[in-house]
C-alpha cells in the first residue's frame, strides 16, 4: 500500500488567492487594506526567511505589510513599547513578533503585551482560553492550517481517534482543542508518554509535533491513518558551506507504506502558517471595521 501525498502547498497557494480575492471586497467595504505588522528581533537566518516570506505573501495578497527589525541586543522594553504603539495603530489589524526571541526577552511578556484583538497569532493566553473554551478567537496558524488539511482529507472527523505529539502552546495544545472542538477522540502525548508506538498505533489521526528527526516510525501507524508532520528538522549538512535535506517528525517513507495520506516535509504543513496567518489578519480587519465576511470562503 502507498499513501497519498497531501499537497499542503497548493492548498496554501489556493487558500491566498481566494484571500486575495476577499481583501479587495474588504478593501472595497472599509475604504483600506487590512494591515499586518511584523517585528523581528536578531539575525536569526531562519527567522529572516519567514518574515521575508509572510511580507512577500502580505503584499501579494492586497494587504498592508509593516515591517520592524529590531537589532538582536534591543531591550525588552523597547520592544514592549513597539508593541504598544501598534497596539494603538488604527492600521494595523494584526501584530506578530517572530519567535525565537534572545535569551534576554521574555518571550511571555512579549506576547501578552499584543492586544489580543490584534493578536493574529493567537499566542495570547485569551486567545489560548477562548480556543479552550469555545469561545470566538485567534487561533495558532500551524494547528488551524493542520485542521484545514484534515477536514479537506477526512471530511467530518467526528468519532475518529487522534494523537497529537508534542504539547506545546503553539502547536499541540491547541492542536488538540481544535481535535476535541470537532468531536474526535484526542490523546495529546509527550516526551513522558509510556509505550508512544501502542498509543499511535490506535490513532486514525496522527499530528506530529515534537522537533525531532524522523522520531514516529512506519510501522507505529495504523493502516489507512491520516499522519501530519508539523516538524521541520535540518539533518546536518553533507559538505561544509551547504544545506542538510529537511525532514519531519515522522519516517516519511516508511509511513507512505502504511498511511492512507502523509504531509510531506517541505512542501506540507510549512506553507499553511502562512496562508493562514493571511486569513486571521483579514479576519481580524473584518472584526474591526465590523464588516462581514464569507467564513466558507476562508
Ligand atoms: N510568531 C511566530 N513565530 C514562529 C511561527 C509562527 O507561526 N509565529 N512559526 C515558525 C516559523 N514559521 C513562521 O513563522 C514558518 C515555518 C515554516 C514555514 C514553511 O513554509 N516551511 C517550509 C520549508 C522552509 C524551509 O525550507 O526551511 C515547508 O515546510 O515546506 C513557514 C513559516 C516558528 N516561529
Ligand atoms: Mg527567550
């Protein structure tokens, strides 16, 4: 048996145009384009990348696109106040600062600091508590741009087991609240999960998240299973002065013998962080000139 890819890249490049297509009626309806800001501290050459990338995507799409790079050594308080002033930026209708931060910023403070109306992110812990009680709010791109996918495969996924691996507050935890809000049976398992290949063995939908190298193998997959690797790992480069492939969570090709859908690793959970982090900006411009939107659309 072979599983089938999951395009994660065209589904991204697809979910951008009809984007692009929804910012001009909003920018018919309000009289302006939605506006993102984007802070990045440091030279972080991964970082650069992302930020370059969702400026590229901001502007192909019709929005505003706000910049601010900040030198690697700026203190936290300036920063903060950054924050502050695009908090009160009519303009601007989504805030994010790219992570990692310097060791010396508290990541914590940095992203409480967001207004959570503009928090595009949906790293704030409003944010996180309105995810977990159902209430309407920003949702983590990477987790939302995996649910995408899954509806897209699977169609309903009420009743299906889910594992997710890895529980961090930006992709596992609300990864499961998003599993559990459409009535899947959700384990969330980590680095202290006994038995983790039994636990994945049962799973009809596996997400993995935990940042390392090919950690969940083939032959812990149930056959037919839907698995998203949301890991993005560089395998040390070949020759001195070039790049190591990249790889997922999962064994990619032993899973293709067992699955029924893999995300590949680049080219599938990756340009979906983008695609949405579009949506939630655009979202949020609705919210805040109070202009409605077509939710199916987006
Ligand atoms: N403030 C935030 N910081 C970070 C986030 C985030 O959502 N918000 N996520 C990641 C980085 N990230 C976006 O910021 C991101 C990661 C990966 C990709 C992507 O398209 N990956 C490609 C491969 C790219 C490569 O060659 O390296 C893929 O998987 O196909 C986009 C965005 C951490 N920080
Ligand atoms: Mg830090």
């Amino acid at each position: 048996m072979t599983a089938s890819i999951i395009d994660g890249k065209a589904f991204a490049a697809a979910l951008r145009e009809r984007i692009a297509t929804q910012v001009a009626s909003f920018h018919e309806a309000a009289g302006r384009a939605p506006g993102l800001a984007v802070v990045l501290v440091g030279e972080d050459p991964a970082s650069a990348v992302y930020v370059r990338s969702k400026h590229k995507a901001t502007v192909a799409a019709g929005m505003g696109s706000f910049e601010h790079k900040l030198s690697a050594d700026v203190s936290q308080d300036e920063l903060l106040a950054l924050i502050d002033t695009l908090n009160a930026d009519d303009r601007i209708d989504g805030i994010l600062v790219q992570l990692p931060l310097p060791d010396h910023i508290d990541e914590r403070a940095v992203t409480t600091r967001i207004d959570p109306d503009k928090d595009v992110d949906g790293f704030h812990p409003v944010n996180a508590g309105r995810l977990a009680t159902g209430l309407y709010g920003f949702v983590p791109c990477t987790p939302l741009g995996c649910l995408m996918l899954l509806k897209d495969q699977l169609g309903d996924l009420a009743g299906l087991d889910a594992v997710v691996i890895g529980r961090s507050n930006i992709v596992g935890k609300p990864m499961a609240a998003l599993l559990t809000k459409e009535s899947c049976t959700v384990t969330l398992a980590h680095s202290k999960t006994k038995d983790l290949s039994s636990v994945v063995r049962r799973a009809d939908i596996v997400v993995a998240a935990v940042g390392r190298a090919e950690m969940i193998k083939g032959d812990w997959i149930k056959p037919g299973a839907t698995v998203i690797d949301v890991g993005i790992n560089r395998e040390a480069a070949p020759v001195e002065g070039s790049n190591g492939r990249l790889v997922g969570d999962v064994d990619f090709a032993g899973a293709m013998q067992v699955a029924g859908a893999v995300t590949p690793v680049p080219g599938g959970v990756g340009p979906m962080t983008i695609a949405v982090l579009l949506r939630n900006t655009l979202v949020s411009a609705h919210r805040r000139a109070r202009v409605p939107y077509d939710k199916d659309a987006l």
